[in-house]
C-alpha cells in the first residue's frame, strides 16, 4: 500500500486525506465538523456512529488510515473515500448538510432518468467536459473513443474476462503495443496520479487509441477469440496497428507523439486544450 497525505480546503477549513488503493480518503472527524461546527467533532462522530448502527463497524463506509495529527505524529485516522462520505452525511442531522443531501437525490434521480434513456448522460459528459475548457474538437474524440471502449469491453466481457484484473492486463498489452508503456507507467510520464489518462491525452494519443482498441475488437470478432490468452494476444496485435502507425507518424514528425504533457499544461494562459 502506497500512501501519500495531503490537506484539501473545503469552505476555507482543513480535511486531510490519504491516497489509499488508488484514490482519495478523507478524514470523517474533519469532515464532520466542517458540516456542523461541532466544538467537539470527534465525539459527535462516535454518536452519529452510535445512533445509525451501519456506520459502526468500518467496513464498508470507512476504515482507519493513518493521518497528520496536531502534535506532529501519524495517528490512526477515521477515512473514507467519496463514496463513504456521501452515506456518511447522509446521517449527519446538521442543517449545513442539508444542501449535500439535496444534492444526492438530485444526483440520484439524474442516475435513474440516464439508465432510462442513455444519451442523457453523453449529453451531460459532453457539458462536463466542456465547462472544465476542453475544445469542441477534442471533445469529439474523447467521446467517439469512450464509445470505442466500451464496444471493446462488452466483447471482452462476451469472450471470457470476469475480473477487473483482467481488463486491466488486456488495456496495458494494447497500451505498451501502441506506445511502448503501459497505462501506470503513462500516467507517471504525464505526472498524473489519480486522474484519468485519457482526459490529459491530446489529438494524435487519442486517435491512436482509438485505433488500436478498434483494431483488437475487429481481431476479437474475425476470429471468434476466447479466452483471457487468445484476447491478450489479440490485444498486442490491435495494439501494434497502431503502433507501426504511431512510428510512421513519428518519422514524418521528427518527434515522439507519446508526449509529457497532461491538460493542466495543455490548458495554461487560459487556452482550451489543443491539437498538435
């Protein structure tokens, strides 16, 4: 397990964190007293746990990390991740967490109108995307490469892969394919943590993308593969489609097209990320 610790700043108050397996867990005590200015947060925290008898027990809601305290030391914290935190204020009585729990059944509801009618939620991916300043263009491929991915898991999901472990060793055989690393060892090129890779990808590692997933599910379909071997070996295949082509780019370019820059970089001086 590999920890980093930070202090997020929520309505000008301190929560620490934690990344614990891959993502963000937030101390509950600091949590609970920016919901209600309890003086004493800790206790109301053992009460609120006390009254609702499913957030007695750590798991699944929360578990303790550890965590900075005020005397300098590492001490067992109270954390949970995002999800946890959202049942968490759910039982929170405070009228400041009020607006939270609005804001869950509005969340709610919107999840039942997406599963009821599935473009709903392109639209609001493509909104999403769009207020955080990426271009038009852009947009237009991430979305075209999201549905690529999908198509190419279902029929992962069709030819034998249960396990989450799986999908991810098909995605890294078609990554180091197309660009000679895999999708951790890309992230760490792009100096991202937990992030989306895909989201700080520009034109030319998108399209490539593109290809070599499109290229592994049309391999998949031609041959009928079966079976988590036959899928990775189909996988480096797709994967090298693109990666002959990348090569060629690159040749023409003079350049590599496996680039460093993620979108913080792609989007300094107030510019929408960018096609190079």
């Amino acid at each position: 397990m590999k920890e980093e610790t930070k202090i997020a700043i929520f309505k000008g108050k301190k929560i620490r964190k934690v990344i614990y397996h891959n993502e963000w867990w937030f101390s509950v005590v600091d949590v609970v007293e920016t919901l209600t200015d309890s003086p004493t947060p800790k206790t109301y925290w053992a009460k609120l746990k006390d009254r609702d008898k499913e957030l007695s027990q750590p798991f699944p809601f929360w578990e303790q990390l550890k965590l900075l305290a005020s005397d300098g030391k590492m001490r067992e914290t109270d954390c949970a991740n995002a999800e946890g935190l959202l049942r968490i204020i759910q039982s929170v009585p405070s009228p400041k967490a009020e607006p939270f729990k609005r804001w869950l059944a509005k969340v709610g509801y919107e999840r039942i109108q997406e599963i009821e009618n599935p473009e709903l939620a392109t639209k609001r991916t493509r909104t999403l995307y769009k207020l955080k300043g990426y271009s038009e263009d852009w947009i237009e491929k991430r979305m075209r490469g999201i549905a690529i991915r999908e198509e190419l898991t279902d029929e992962w999901q069709k030819r034998g892969v249960r396990e989450q472990k799986e999908y991810e060793i098909l995605t890294a055989e078609i990554s180091k394919a197309i660009f000679g690393v895999t999708p951790s060892q890309y992230k760490k090129h792009k100096n991202l943590k937990k992030e989306n890779l895909r989201d700080h990808m520009d034109d030319f590692e998108l399209i490539f993308t593109m290809l070599g997933e499109r290229s592994t599910t049309e391999i998949h379909r031609t041959e009928d593969s079966q079976g988590v071997p036959k899928l990775k070996a189909d996988a480096d295949r797709g994967g090298k489609v693109a990666g002959n082509a990348r090569k060629e780019l690159e040749k023409e370019l003079g350049r590599s097209v496996v680039s460093k820059r993620n979108f913080k970089k792609l989007s300094q001086g107030k510019k929408s990320i960018i096609s190079r």
